[in-house]
C-alpha cells in the first residue's frame, strides 16, 4: 500500500511539473546524462500539488512559490535505477545576477530518493538554477545549469 501511495505522490508531483512546463515557450530540457548517470529536474508552481499531499509532507502552496524536484539515476547493464541518493546543492540566480543558496529538502521513500526545494518568486521572474549533485560514494561532482521563467498562479 506504501509503495502505491509513493506512486501516486510522484505521480502527481511529476504531472505538476508537466503543467507548469506548458507555459515554457521552448522544448524544456529536463535532464542531463553523465556517463552512466542521469540528473533529471523540474520546477513546478506549488499551488499544482494537491492540499492532501502538500499537507503529509509540509510542503507550503502558494502561488509565488515554485518547487524544484531533483533525482538522480544511474543505468547499469540496461537497467535503470530509481533516485538515487546523493549530495544536492543549488544555486538560484536571477537576471539581476542576485544569487541565493536554496535549502534541498530529501525526501526518501521504500526504493527511491528524490530532493525537493523550494524557491520564492515574482511573476514572469527568469531564474537560472545552478545544480551540484554529487553521487553517494562519488568523488567528482554533476553539475547542471538550466533556466526557467516561473509564473504566479492564482
């Protein structure tokens, strides 16, 4: 039942995600493959996660907030893994090159890790997100730049 329910959360977190996207006026990179390794991401409005999920996992809704969900995978052999865990650190970078460090949130579930931020913004705001993930027993570290304009909701 567990694991169904963690199904459904990615589920819903991942069509969020689809959602926000729609309103990006380019094909949206969502990963970023390094060797065997993959670091995948998107950024959603949090006002798209359902109040039931936001409330089991203390996550705030509001329209000018915009959640970043990172995970990490790794292909061996043909198989893929699910998240991984890793060492996340992001950087959020305006156009008026204000830098902010945003706090990663873990969120680990019965076979899979995923990370989770959340970013404070103004309407039409571009932001370039700066990614660092280091894999569990890694030395060398991914790093991952993508820009995203992020939109209030009401």
């Amino acid at each position: 039942m567990k694991r169904i329910f963690s199904f459904l959360i990615l589920s819903l977190i991942s069509l969020a995600a689809a959602a926000a996207q729609i309103n990006q006026p380019k094909e949206i990179q969502t990963f970023q493959k390094f060797g065997n390794y993959t670091v995948h991401y998107n950024v959603f409005n949090s006002k798209n996660i359902p109040a039931e999920v936001a409330r089991i996992y203390q996550l705030t809704r509001a329209s000018d907030i915009a959640y970043i969900n990172i995970s990490l995978t790794k292909t061996d052999n043909g198989s893929t893994s699910l998240g991984l865990p890793a060492t996340i650190n992001l950087k959020a970078v305006n156009l008026m090159q204000q830098s902010k460090t945003v706090d990663v949130k873990e969120i680990k579930e019965t076979d899979a890790t995923y990370y989770l931020a959340s970013l404070r913004h103004t309407n039409e705001e571009d932001i370039r997100f700066e990614v660092t993930v280091l894999p569990e027993g890694e030395s060398k570290p991914l790093m991952v730049i993508f820009t995203r304009r992020l939109f209030t909701e009401n």
